[in-house]
C-alpha cells in the first residue's frame, strides 16, 4: 500500500515542495507539509515524514538549499529555499505535467472529448 | 550531470555523517512540536494531540533510515560497518585472528617470493636489457654429440649477415679473470663480448663508453675492458677519473673505457660479471688458444634479439636455413652442425636451465602450502562460525538478508587476507635474493640470482590472494547460508561424534584435503631423498680425499716455457712437504664449470663409417696424475716427466674406450689420431665419472699436459685438512712467486657435491614445506577433533553414564580422525602417483612410484594423525557425567 503511494509522490512531491517553495518563499519542513495539504483540500494523504528524505534529494540535486533559521515561535528550524535550478525544473516539470494530465484526462473521460 | 552531483554530495555525505543526526533528529523533532500545537490549538486533549501528530507523521524510525540512506551511499555503508564489526570480531578472538593470519601470510608470502624468483631468474632475468621479450639464446647442435655445442665465430658473423629477421646477434662468453688478493687468489667473473654488446642491449655506461665495431678485429689488438658498477665502488672506490687507467687482465694492461650502470650484471644467469673484453681478447681469455679464425672452434655462446612481431618459429626456420647453406659449403667443419634458438628460461648455457626443475618445484610446493592454508584458516572460520551460529541465526531471525550475512563473513575473510597479503608481500621481499643461499658457494663467492619483484608478480601474487580470500572466505558462507531458522534457534544439542556426520563434512574434507596435500609434499621429499642418496652412493671411480685447487699462472703474464718451469718446481716443493702423498697438474678439473678439451679422433685399425666422426672429450694432465687422483691403472704405465715437449706425443685411453674401438685387443702400442697428430697410446686407465655422478660411462682419454697446453689446476694427495694444505700451498706458491696466490683449496667429495646441489636444494625446500605443511595438517586435525569432542560433550557423558570406558572413548574419536586421515592418505597416494612422474630429471634409479617412499609417507602421516587426535580424544575421557548430563 505504502509502495504504490510513495511512487506516485516521488515524482509529484518534488513539484509540489518546488512549487510550495516558489509561491511563498523560504520554509521549513513542516510549513511545506501545511501547505502541501492545504492545496490538495486535505484530500491528499500525505505522510508527512516521506517529505524529509524528499527534501535532501530535491537538495543533492541542486534545485532547493537550506539553512537554519528561527521559526515564528522563536525555535530553531531548518528553512528551505528553491534555487535558479530548481525553477527552471519546476518551469519543465509543470509542464511535463500539464501535458500529462491532459492526455490522461482525454483517456477518463473520452466522452467530453467526442462531443 | 545531475547523477555525479548526486553521487558526490552522497560520497560528501558518507565523510561528514556524525553530525548528521542531531540535525535530523532536531528537524524531526521540530516539525512533531508544531504539528502537536497545532492539534492542541483545534481542541485535541495533549494526549490525543501527541498521537495524532505521530500517525500523521508516519514512522520516526523508518524515515530516518531512509532519510539516512539517502544522505549516504548505503553500499559504502554497509561495507564500512562490517569492516568495523568484522575488526572488532577478530580482536575479539586474537589468538585465532593470529594463526590465521600468520597461516595466510606464509602461503601468500612464499608464493610471492617463488613467482618473483621465477621472474627474476628464468622468465626476466636481466632487468637493464631493453626487450627482453625478443631476446633468445642461440647454441650450436651436432648430429653425433649430445648436449648442446657453442657456435664458432667464423659461423656467427655469417649468420649474422645471412639473417633478415633478426636486430642483433650478441656474444657474450664467461670466462675467468684470476685477480691475487693476499695470499688467496679470487675468480672475478667476466665476458668476452662481440663490440655491438652495450649498444644492442640498450645499456649506457654511465662512465667512458661502450666497445666499438672496430675491435672485434684483431688478434688480442684492443686490449681495453668495461668494468661493473660494484668493482668500480669496491675494488677502485668510485674513482671519478677511472677512465683511461689500465688494470692488469691476465697478464696484460688493460684500459678501462667504461663502467657499466648500477645494477648491470652481465647477462649470465647465475654469475655476476665484473669486467666485460671485446671479442678480438679471446685468446687472453681463452685458455685453449686462438679461435677467431677456424669455424671448427666452436666456442660462442651468445644471445639474439629478433625484431618485433617475428616469432621464434620463424626466427628458427631463417637461420636453420642458413646453417644447411653452411653445411653444405664447409662440410669438413659443420658436418651434421646447425643451431637452436631458446627462450631465455631454456638457456642451456647458463644457469636458467640448471635451476629450472629445482624453480618448478618450489612452484608446485609453495602452491600446496597455500592450499594448505586457505584449507586451514577455513576451518577456523568455519569452527569459528559454528561458534556464532545462535548468533548468526539472531540475525538472520530479525530479518538481515542472508546476502548481508554472506557479505559480512566475506568482508572478514578480506580483512585476514589483506592484512596477510601486506605481510606476504613483506616476506617477499625479504626473501627475494634468498634463494642463492640454497646453492653452495663456489670459490668464496655466492651465485647472482637476484628475485625481480614487478607489477607482473605483484599482480599474480594479489590474484592468488583474491583466489584464496574466496577459497576460505566462502566455506564459512556456504555453511552458514544452510542455517535453518526453526531447528537453530532451539537449543541446540546433539552430538557429532557418533552420528551426524553430514554437518561435519565441510570440516572433514578441507582437512583430507590438507591432509592429501601434504602427503603429496611427503612423498616428493621422499623421493627426492631417495633419488640423492642413491646419486650419492655413486662412486666417482676416483679417489674423493683428494684435494684440488688452481694456481693460475696468467695473471703475472707467464708464457709456456716459464709456466712450465713453474708447475715443475711447485710439484716438487709440494712432494716434499711432509703429509703430502704425491701432487700433480690438470688442466681441467672434473666437475668443474670448465668444459673438457673435445676433439675428433681416428683409432688405428677401427674403420668409421663414411659419415661417422668420433668425437671424444680428453684431459691435459701432468705426471702421476692417475695415481694422485686415485685412478686405477688396467695396463699399460702413465705419464711421467719425460713425456714433454720433444719426446713423442703419447695418451692413456680409458677402459671404455678400448673396449669400443680395440675391441678387446690392447690398446698399449697402438695408435690414435688427435686433431690430426698421432698419438702412441701407452696405457689403458679405468673409467671414472668425469662431469656428473649420473653420467653413464663415456670414452674418455688423457694427454700429457707439457705436449698440448698449460695446465692451471693442481690435484694433491695428503692426509692434511685442506685449510693446513691451503697455507702450506700459498707459502709454497708466493716463495716461487710473489705474484701468485692458489686458488680455493677443496676435496674432491666437495667438488662432487657441487654438482648435485640442485638435486639437494630440492630434497632441502620439499623438506622444509612438507614439514611445514605436516605440521599444519596436523594442526587442521587437532582443530576438528577438538571441536568435534567440545560439540559432544553431552553425547560422551551419555555414553559414559551408559558404561563406556575411558579406553572405549578415546578409540571411538581417536577412529573418527584417523579415518579422516586414511581417507586423505588414500586421495595423496592418487594425486602423488600422477604428479611424481613430473619430477622426472630429477630422480634418478627411483620409481615415482617407489613404495618404499609410500610407505614411509603414509606412516609419517599416521604418526602426526595420531598425535593430533590424541589430545582431543584424552579430553574427552576427562569429560564428567553427571555434569555433562546436566547441561
């Protein structure tokens, strides 16, 4: 069960952190996974500690970096923040995903498309 | 691009990965606090709040695992922790963790050394020389003498100039310069080359030059020399302006135009040169005269380079070719001559081919040593894995992969043998000029058989190291992937002695394998015992107590006449010596590295066949030299003083000899034609051995030495030592000259054993390492009885509360063991029957199959089998009962 959720979010999760991070700037761990459900409605079932190892690989690739900082409450956490590269990926991977979406809503609903 | 920044922030991430996890653990920590706020802000009591945000987190743990292996190369990881743990395992057991390791390190060790002999001696032996690979000895053949015959100068050149496939055609002839150091007198080796020598082989003088064409040409017209590195430090100590300088070269000034480079010994295996003289000195250097213009001399050895991409096929068929056209133009020389090519390890000229089956040899022991070994430290690890089977079975049983298991073991196996291929590689090199030490010495001086330690055997001995890691690493591995989870995590009981044999097995056959192995080494040593007693119970059919040294007369420029006057009057004073029987002068001493005088002959009254030539060796020899050298006469007289110059020219002939062309008439009376002269043979001398114990009686004759050459060796019949006979000998040598000094003074016997150093050199390494393996062996037997017996204490007890006594007991295991022994004795006896054939040159009058030698091996074995259970099987009796029962 674990599986075919994780896979699904491997792609998606790093548009979302790239996106939540483009939209309101630096953060930290815990405000993306806000933010993240927020967007999705509360419909998205996130586990929220899968985000943690997401946000070091979206950091081996160069697209976010972090710093520690301190949070609104005035304890120290860890903000992230997208980089030149990882716009240029968000930019590639919101389009690679519009396409796909489009094509995949063409196949549920071939109906709207007939008529 | 990505994909190697990934990879290096991972490998970053494995460096700097202690302060990893406070940082995780307080990112972690920090989101659950603001996620429990939160909660706690829509109402959840605190409880509720702090679970909440838990679930909705996921697992703590499993997020930092992957959190973990995400920051790092999990592959490193896991080797690096069973590095760590596999480290701390073997410092836990220091004892087994030391004989393993020292088990490791002399197989690996002697392996290491054997390949880089075989690469320094046979395979490279001159590391300065540019193109080894190319370079092939040449020697001559004749149809009617056995053995390999030297090639003739007027032959070479034309070989060299008839030849399109090779660069270089190299001569390069040992001789002997006597140089006179106190009252001793020393042998410093050195060659007479062909000029073309420094440059063909690619080897700069690092003083002066090398020689040029123009002094191949000339009866003895350039009398200038090359000396070695280590004479120009020692004898000349590193004199800057050496050039130009003149050393006296048997009896002659030679300039020195050249010091060879560090390192440079020549290319002769098993002397290092010390001067090298053009060609054009032959006849300086060359006791038996002049030899550059007759193609019937034939005394060149030397080496070919051919160029690249020619094969020695090719190569053989081109100047085999050319000694046919040879033949065919001067057939009163070359009747049924021609020339062979050899790879540098077949050299038959120098010592490479001598040594070749002792190298083979110590190649096959060292191997079974390391297999020995790796049997040995396998079953450690597998008596070791049996000890941490509960603990191997825990971790498979909370769900490590039995991969990781296979990993881990194996990673422990890699730790014994690195730290084992270190140390093996220090032996190594230790040990890499060792082996001259096997052979005697000769003349005060130990042979030049330097080991070459290069990347070829470096590379070789780490193969053998990865093999034997997989060797023994995996028994362990194989065994422990068998573990079932269900029976092992029981309490485990049982016993092994009676029944249950099927888990000992792996144990028991790597010590039938050991025990095979050595049974092999056993009987080799055997063998070749037997073969060199029975070598030297040969009588030389002379009288062994005879002592033999040399006075070279050369060195103070001595012509015929007064060398002559010389020997006359040293014989004289040496009879007159009290203790000494009777002296007299050779010109070759038998057994020596000097070849004989070898001539064709006719025998009066004996037709040859048309195409027959008799070639048969001789001797220069002086008056009584038979009865000095203890040889009988069968008719006939020797020779006396009054055969010299102007009397008539006269010969003994050998029993051998008159009975195949006298056929039974005697010899005494009639003649016999030697390079043309005829001789009157005047006596008839029983045969003896002239070059080698092994040799099958040969004809043989002497000659008087005043009407054929200059003798420089002397034999003494005394009752004195040979150190007193040495002094009274240089006494006697500086009061008739103060420019000479004698030679080294042995006995004969020890002129004898020199020849069959080889053979002893075998019998002394397969003895050493089939002791050694023995005692590993017996080790490896100790190991499994042992365990065996600890792994059945409960069985014993049983059987002893049941009625067995202590005798029933130690027959019960002392019959496990030496079944095993059998067994392996059983599968050595296989194995030695097909390897001994290969010893072949080396045994001589033994079967390979000697059953004596089996025999013997098979109870020496026993003997060690037996020690080795015994202790074990007394343990066992000392087991108690009632606590045994208990447990």
């Amino acid at each position: 069960m674990t599986k075919d959720k994780t896979d699904i979010l491997h792609g998606s999760l790093a548009l979302m952190v790239l996106r939540t991070l483009d939209t309101l700037g630096p953060q930290h761990g815990w405000g993306i996974a806000r933010r993240i459900e927020q967007i999705s409605g509360d419909a998205l079932e996130l586990n929220q500690g899968s985000l943690y190892p997401a946000l070091l690989r979206l950091q081996q690739m160069g697209w976010i970096t972090s710093k520690w900082g301190a949070s609104d409450n005035n304890r120290r956490a860890r903000f992230y923040a997208i980089t030149r590269a990882g716009k240029k990926q968000l930019a590639a991977e919101a389009a690679n995903w519009e396409r796909i979406a489009g094509i995949l809503s063409r196949f549920a609903n071939p109906a709207r498309e007939s008529s | 691009m990505t994909k190697i920044r990934v990879l290096l922030s991972r490998l970053a991430g494995l460096l700097r990965k202690g302060n990893l996890e406070p940082d995780i653990d307080e990112e972690l920590d920090f989101h659950l606090q603001m996620e429990i706020a939160e909660n706690l802000r829509q109402g959840m009591p605190p409880d509720e709040a702090r679970s909440a945000a838990l679930r909705r987190f996921g697992g703590v743990a499993r997020v930092k695992e992957t959190y973990r292996e995400t920051h790092s190369l999990p592959v490193f990881q896991v080797l690096w922790q069973d590095l760590r743990y596999g480290l701390r395992m073997l410092r836990r057991s220091p004892g087994f963790s030391l004989l393993a390791i020292l088990c490791l390190t002399l197989g690996i060790g002697s392996n290491a050394a054997v390949f880089s002999w075989i690469e320094g001696i046979l395979l490279r032996p001159f590391p300065m020389v540019a193109h080894q690979d190319r370079m092939m000895a040449i020697a001559g053949w004749n149809r009617d003498v056995p053995g390999d015959p030297d090639v003739s100068w007027p032959d070479f050149q034309d070989f060299e100039k008839n030849c399109t496939l090779f660069d270089a055609f190299i001569v390069d002839r040992i001789t002997g310069v006597t140089l006179a150091i106190g009252d001793r007198s020393e042998v410093a080796r050195s060659s007479i080359v062909s000029a073309n020598y420094f440059d063909a082989l690619g080897v700069r003088p690092i003083l002066g030059r090398g020689f040029e064409p123009s002094e191949n040409i000339g009866r003895n017209a350039h009398p200038l020399t090359v000396i070695s590195y280590q004479l120009w430090q020692s004898r000349y100590k590193s004199d800057p302006n050496i050039i130009g300088k003149t050393q006296m070269l048997n009896g002659m000034p030679h300039t020195i135009i050249g010091v060879a480079p560090e390192g440079f010994y020549g290319t002769f295996v098993g002397w290092a040169m010390e001067f090298w003289v053009p060609l054009s000195m032959q006849e300086k250097f060359d006791p038996s005269g002049y030899k550059l213009e007759d193609r019937g001399e034939r005394w060149i050895e030397g080496f070919v380079r051919l160029k690249p991409g020619v094969t020695l096929e090719q190569a053989q068929a081109e100047i085999s070719a050319v000694a046919k056209r040879l033949e065919a133009a001067y057939p009163k020389t070359n009747r049924g001559c021609g020339v062979n090519l050899f790879p540098l390890w077949r050299t038959p000229f120098n010592n490479a081919r001598t040594l070749f089956p002792t190298l083979g040899i110590a190649l096959a022991v060292v191997v079974s040593v390391l297999l020995i070994a790796c049997a040995n430290v396998g079953n450690l690890l597998l008596v070791r894995a049996f000890g941490r089977r509960h603990e191997m079975t825990i971790r498979l049983a909370v769900g490590a992969g039995r991969s990781r298991l296979l990993k881990q073991l194996l990673t422990e196996g890699m730790i014994l043998a690195t730290i084992a291929a270190a140390g093996g590689f220090l032996m190594a090199y230790w040990c890499r000029n060792l082996f001259v030490l096997l052979l005697p010495a000769r003349d005060g001086q130990r042979m030049n058989l330097p080991g070459e330690i290069d990347w070829r055997v470096l590379a070789l001995s780490t193969g053998v190291c990865v093999i034997a890691t997989l060797l023994f690493g995996l028994v362990p591995a194989v065994q422990t992937s068998k573990i079932d989870l269900t029976s092992a995590l029981k309490a485990e009981a049982g016993g092994v002695v009676g029944g249950g044999r099927r888990r000992g097995l792996v144990r028991s056959g790597l010590v039938l394998v050991q025990v095979a192995l050595s049974f092999v080494l056993l009987v080799g040593a055997g063998l070749l015992l037997q073969s060199l007693r029975g070598i030297q119970n040969i009588s030389p059919g002379f009288s062994t107590m005879t002592l033999t040294t040399n006075v070279d007369v050369k060195v103070a420029g001595y012509d015929r006449q007064r060398s002559n006057n010389f020997q006359d009057a040293l014989i004289d004073r040496l009879q007159a010596l009290g203790g000494v029987e009777s002296a007299a002068i050779q010109r070759t001493t038998p057994f020596g590295y000097r070849s004989y005088s070898s001539a064709p002959i006719a025998v009066e009254g004996y037709e040859t066949a048309p195409d027959q030539q008799l070639i048969v060796d001789y001797n220069e020899v002086g008056p009584a030299y038979l009865a000095t050298m203890g040889i009988p006469l069968v008719s006939g007289r020797e020779f006396t003083r009054a055969d010299n110059e102007t009397a008539q020219p006269v010969a003994v002939v050998n029993d051998v000899m008159a009975a195949l062309y006298w056929r039974g008439r005697d010899p005494v009376g009639s003649r016999l034609q030697v390079k043309g002269k005829w001789l009157q043979v005047v006596g008839v001398a029983r045969v003896s051995k002239y070059e080698r114990l092994m040799e099958t009686p040969k004809p043989f004759f002497f000659v008087p030495v005043r009407q054929n050459s200059v003798g420089l060796g002397l034999v003494i019949r005394t009752s004195l030592p040979p150190a007193v006979m040495a002094k009274a000998l240089a006494r006697e040598v500086k009061a008739l000259d103060e420019n000479l000094a004698p030679g080294e003074v042995i006995t004969m016997q020890e002129q004898v054993d020199r020849t069959t150093a080889v053979q002893r050199t075998a019998v002394m390494m397969l003895a050493v390492f089939g002791g050694l393996a023995l005692v590993l062996a017996a080790i490896g037997l100790y190991g499994v009885m042992s365990y065996t017996v600890s792994q059945s204490t409960r069985e014993l007890g049983l059987r002893m509360a049941l009625g067995a006594d202590a005798g029933n007991l130690v027959r019960l295991i002392m019959s496990n063991g030496l079944a095993l022994t059998v067994a392996g004795v059983v599968a050595g006896t296989a194995a030695a029957l097909g390897l001994t054939r290969l010893m072949g040159t080396l045994l001589y009058k033994v079967s390979p199959r000697d059953p004596a030698v089996f025999g013997s091996a098979c109870l020496v074995m026993i003997i060690a089998a037996s020690a080795a259970c015994f202790l074990p099987a007394w343990r066992a009796t000392r087991t108690d009962p009632v606590r045994a029962l208990r447990e």
